[in-house]
C-alpha cells in the first residue's frame, strides 16, 4: 500500500514455449485449456499447454513466489502428464495462499495452428474458471519467423495483474 493508502497492484510476465512432439508420438494437442483432436501434441512434462502454463507462471511473477518450475519442476513426478487447468487452477491457489488476489490474466500465444478464433470464448471461459478471474487469450502467427514460423511448436507469453489482499495490508 502507498503512503495515500491506495492498494498498489503488482505485474508479472510468464512465457511458455513447446515444440510439438515428435511424428508418430501420441501426444493430444491442449492449447488455451482446450483438447484439439486431429492436431499433432505438444511435448512436456504435462499436458504441454504454453497457454496455461504463461498464465500460470505469470501469477507466481506477479506476487514474487517463484516461477512454474518452483512449483511444478521436472523434479515433482505428481505433476508429470497433468492438465495445463490444473496447473493454472493450483498456481491461483498457491498466490491466495500467499495474500494476494488475482485481478486479471493476459496471454497471447504464437503458433500456425490450431486456429484459435472460433474457440476463444470456449478457452477464455475454461482458464477464467480455473484462475477465478478473468483470462483473456489472443493469438498471432509468426509470418513464417522463428520456429512457430516453421511450424516446430507454439509459445505464449502471459502478464498477470494481482493485488494485496486488504487483510494482509491491515495485519
């Protein structure tokens, strides 16, 4: 809180990048909290989903607890093959847990595919109920730079806007 006792927000950035798994590897394809059938997976220790993962890792940026290794590392196997919501869903509890709440999420993620308009409010719905608050997601293309260019896998990159619970400022 500042000396004029406004509650002063704090911002975090997390970026997330996959390439996609290898041909003929049985990989399901989760982008943005959504299941893409037909389309070539994503490789990773989870799901894979960069989308979710930068939401989450932009929580834990904005309220200075660490990052998504911290939390979900290679070195925790329960974490091993669990869903990007999930991840995203503990990630907000972890950063109430430590006395903030979560005003907004922003993510943007980069790739060829999968075409994401027709399913955005679906996506944008799904991570919202996980963070219990608004996420809103967008989606570009490279024009062919870089390795989403060529079509090796997807990134995102996530800000988080989260604020001090007013309990904590008081005690």
């Amino acid at each position: 809180m500042s000396a004029e006792g406004m509650i002063i927000p704090r911002t975090g950035i997390g970026l997330d990048v996959h390439a996609f798994a290898a041909e003929g590897e049985a990989r399901q394809l989760w982008v943005g909290g959504l299941f893409w059938p037909g389309e070539r997976g994503l490789a990773g220790h989870s799901d894979g989903d960069p989308v979710a993962h930068a939401a989450a890792d932009a929580l834990f940026s904005a309220a200075g607890i660490g990052d998504l290794g911290t939390h979900f590392g290679t070195d925790r196997p329960e974490f091993a093959g669990a869903s990007g919501v999930t991840l995203l869903a503990e990630a907000a509890r972890i950063v109430r847990a430590a006395g903030f709440e979560i005003g907004n999420i922003a993510v943007q993620f980069v790739a060829n595919r999968p075409k994401f308009g027709p399913r955005r409010e679906e996506s944008q719905q799904v991570l919202s109920d996980a963070a219990g608050a608004p996420v809103s997601v967008t989606a570009t293309t490279s024009d062919g730079l870089g390795f989403t260019g060529r079509g090796e896998g997807i990134s995102a990159v996530a800000t988080a806007l989260v604020y001090p619970r007013l309990t904590e400022l008081a005690g």
